[in-house]
C-alpha cells in the first residue's frame, strides 16, 4: 500500500510539473492603449477558453480601436491555454481561483499577475468578458429564458459600492444595457441587468475576479454574451456594450470599421496575418489551406513570428508547426529546416509590364503576369511554376494561367510563393495575387501586425 501511495504521489507530480511548464508557455498579453491616466478601464477576456465572442471582442479592441482620449488596458487572452484548448479551464475554471489558490496551482502565476493590474491606482473599472448560456430573464420563461440563464446580461455583484469614482453600479449596468438594447439584432436579444448579490452568500461568486476587485475598491461588471448566438453576433454585443463603458468613462475612441454584424465577422474572419524571421515571410491567413509544405524554417527549429492578433499562436506538434487562432487550427506548416540570410531585403521585379522594387515579405497584385529580374547569387523558385531544365526561374515571364492550383497557399488558387535563396541560404518570400477583387492594401500585413512579437518558438512541443 505504502508502495503504491509513492507511485501515486510521483505522478501527482510530475503530472504538476508538466502542467507547470506547458502553462508557462501561454502567458497573457497585457496591451495599454491611449494616454495612460487615473481612468483606466481594464478589459479580460478569455479567462474561460470556450467563450470566443468575449475573447474575440477584447482582442479587437486591442488592434482595431484608437484611443484618442483617456486609458484603456487590454487582456485579451488571460487564459491562452483555455483558449487553445477549446476548454472552459484545462486547470479547472480559473474565474473561481480570485480567493484562495494554492501556489503549486498551474494558473497562480497568471493570477497573481492579472490581481496586480486589477489593483493598480490607475484603474478605475474592471470588465470581465464572457459568453453565457441562454437568455437572463428576471422571471421564468423557458429553460433558455430563466433566471439560471446568463446570457446578453450586464452581470454585477452589489448595487452599489462606496468608491470615488463609478460605484453606482447598478445604475452604469441599466445605462449599458439600454444602450445595447437600441441596437438590437433581434428582441429576443434584450440585454438585461443581473445582481448576483454575491456578498449575500454566493459562494462560487466570492471566488470570481469582478468579486475580487469589488473588494479591492474596484467598480466592476461582467459583461455576458449568449452562447446561443453565432461568434460575430455575440462579439457585435460585446463591443456595444465596451463602448457604452468607455462612454461613460469620457473615453474617446475611433474604431478601423463599422459596428454592425457583418463588418465584424469580416474583421474576425478577413483580417489576419502572421509574419515570420523579421518580415521575410508574411502570410495572409483568411484563406489559406490547412497544409504548407516544405514551409522555410531556421535551420535550429527556432520560428520567429508576429501576429496581427495577440489570438495567434504557433505551436509545434509532432514535427509540424501548427498556426492557432483563437479556439481554431488555422493552418499546419510542413517545415523545410535551412538556414537564413539577413542581407537580401528587396528584389526588383517587372508587374505587368512595371519595373518595381519589392521588399522581402510583400504581398503584390497581378493583373496579367510578373517576372523576377535576375540578381547575381540569388535564385528564384516560383512555387507552383514548373520549366523544365531550370534551376532559376528569374528572367521568365509568367502567368497564372502557368501555376499548377494546388501549390498556391490558398484554397482559391489565387496567391502563390516565390522563393529567394542565396546560396544555400533562405533569404526571403514574396507572395503573388491574382484576385482582382482584393486590393494589395488589403492584403498588406505591413503596419497592421500586433504588439505581440516577435515571439520565438523552440524546438519543443507544446501540446
């Protein structure tokens, strides 16, 4: 008996060291936005990982608002392990984790983090994100509309809180909630207040993170889309209700895109890139097939890449680099290891009869054909382009019409890789578009690409 106990206790620990270290590669992004002041408001989202219109909504916040006047702070991804794990908490739900927490807990470490942002001075309002199940109605109507219901609810723990600045809670709440109400998709998405009276003896409420800064002396709301709706839906809903907030701070904002439903769901679905090595590589990821072959990666295995969402990750799994966005597997790169030259940033080319000077990393449109101009030392493999007999394909003009479809990197046929080595060297990438429906300027990752990065992935797996 006494042998099986150390047997059991042996793997307890190990099974918590693993936890430990796998943890520890999914810290959170912390993203301060405007002119920092006294008024922050601090957004969370993704402390549960199976609620992606609240993490999906703090991340665009993070890259698609400006702050003209006042504070914002964002923590898009507090639980990025939930996230890719498609898991309300792989460690167990970390919004029950804010009162006590032992110190060999997985998640203590990204709890003791957000505890000091939620207490900073400067923070004036907390706003936890989350997606919730069904309808809050105050009364009972259905098993989705019933007071056991979370959804399109402003959540708080108490009316009111003697604080300098934003205890009126109750009153913020109902002034949120009619707000979104006049936006409406439909009436039976009627946003409604919820006081959890958490003090009155909610014991699961006690352990959350608005609870905690509550007791803080902290103004804090929980804001809940229903699980019920689609993702661009329920982000819709989150952003009403964020810039309702922001409003009743005096925060002043401008946003890269109209807030209605379809425009979000462009934004989530369209507008994501990722770049590798320092902008040799950049890839537009709205289309692009679930496998890259004989992807260009550092000799060691290292991968440097920047994302223009802090809800990408590269992870590598059993050999194959895996691009992450959200809870979803975007696309898995089938690595080519070789080494990399820094000198070669730019390469002259002829685009429909224009000689032009293109930077590594450049995403260009083509109407009718290009050719790459020969440099010496440098060779050209155009992905996709077969001659044979070559070994360089600079100095050749060439159409679409002349790719073979399944090489290009997205399922429409339409963009293609053209490779540039010095030597045995990688020395960058440039992508060719044939869709003359996109403009480049919409395919351009340069200046759109987030704070986080560049990140560097080794060669262990982490999954």
């Amino acid at each position: 008996m006494l042998k099986l106990f150390r047997v059991v206790f042996i793997l307890i620990l190990i099974q918590n060291l693993f936890a430990s270290t796998n943890i520890k590669n999914f810290d959170f992004d912390f993203i301060k936005k405007g002119e920092q002041d006294n008024n922050t408001l601090l957004i969370v989202g993704g402390i549960q990982g199976d609620e992606p219109g609240a993490f999906m909504a703090a991340s665009i916040v993070a890259t698609h608002y400006i702050i003209k006047k006042g504070s914002v702070w964002v923590i898009p991804n507090l639980n990025f392990y939930s996230i890719i794990k498609r898991s309300r908490g792989p460690y167990g739900d970390m919004n029950r984790k804010f009162a006590q927490l032992s110190p060999s807990d997985p998640d203590y470490d990204a709890i003791q983090r957000i505890k000091k942002y939620i207490t900073s001075p400067e923070v004036k309002v907390v706003l936890n994100l989350h997606d919730g199940s069904g309808f809050y109605r105050e009364v009972y109507e259905s098993w989705t509309y019933s007071p056991d219901r979370w959804g399109q609810s402003s959540i708080i723990d108490q009316r009111n809180l003697e604080i300098e600045h934003y205890g009126n809670l109750e009153d913020i709440s109902k002034s949120v909630c009619e707000y979104v109400n006049g936006k409406l998709l439909n009436n039976d998405h009627n946003y409604r207040v919820k006081n959890t009276n958490t003090r009155m003896g909610d014991k699961e409420m006690e352990k959350s993170l608005t609870y905690f800064a509550i007791n803080n002396g902290k103004a804090a709301f929980g804001n809940e889309a229903s699980k019920d709706l689609p993702l661009h839906e329920r982000t819709y809903y989150h952003l009403l209700a964020l810039e309702k907030y922001m409003h009743i701070m005096g925060i002043e904002f401008e946003r890269k895109f109209d807030l209605n439903p379809i425009a979000v769901k462009d934004v989530i679905d369209n507008d994501i890139y990722i770049s590798f090595y320092d902008d040799k590589i950049q890839l537009p990821l709205s289309q692009i097939r679930n496998i890259l072959r004989y992807f260009p990666i550092k000799k060691d295995g290292t991968l440097e890449f920047t994302p223009s969402t802090p809800l990408l990750t590269v992870l590598k799994d059993n050999g194959t680099y895996v691009i992450h966005y959200g809870n979803r597997k975007v696309a898995s790169l089938k690595p080519d290891y070789i080494e990399m030259d820094n000198e070669t940033k730019s390469v002259s080319m002829i685009v429909d009869g224009k000689k032009r000077d293109i930077k590594m990393g450049s995403i260009i449109n083509v109407d009718t054909s290009f050719e790459v101009e020969s440099m010496d030392g440098i060779r050209v493999n155009v992905i996709g382009f077969v001659q044979n007999g070559k070994t360089n394909e600079a100095g050749i003009n060439i159409k679409k019409a002349d790719f073979i479809e399944r090489f290009s990197i997205d399922v429409n046929g339409n963009l293609y890789r053209i490779e540039f080595y010095k030597g045995d060297k990688f020395a960058g990438m440039i992508l060719v578009n044939f869709d003359k429906n996109i403009k480049s300027d919409e395919l351009s990752a340069t200046g759109k690409l987030g704070k986080k990065g560049p990140c560097k992935l080794n060669c262990v797996n982490h999954l």
